[in-house]
C-alpha cells in the first residue's frame, strides 16, 4: 500500500500525526487547567457552582 498509494500513505500519516498533536495539546490544557484550579481554590468546579 505505502508504494501503490503514496498520497494515501502520506495523507494518512498526517492525519494519524495531526491526531496524536491534537490530544496531547488537549490534554496538556486540561492538566494545566487543573493545576490552576488546585493551587486557587475559589475557581473550582464545586465552589464556582455554589457561588451562583
């Protein structure tokens, strides 16, 4: 397949590589939101809701 079909190949790697980048900016937002959160303890989920 790689040497039948290399705009497949090509297009494929990108995008199985454009995932991987995706999750791991994702990721890494959310644990940083989640340090934030931990070291202020007013923005939590549970306080902001209750401040309502």
């Amino acid at each position: 397949m790689i040497l039948k079909y290399p705009g497949r190949t090509i297009h494929f790697l990108g995008v199985v590589l454009l995932g991987f980048w995706m999750t791991a900016k994702l990721l890494d937002n959310y644990w940083a939101d989640t340090k934030k959160q931990n070291a202020d303890p007013s923005k939590t989920l549970i306080n902001s809701s209750n401040q309502k």
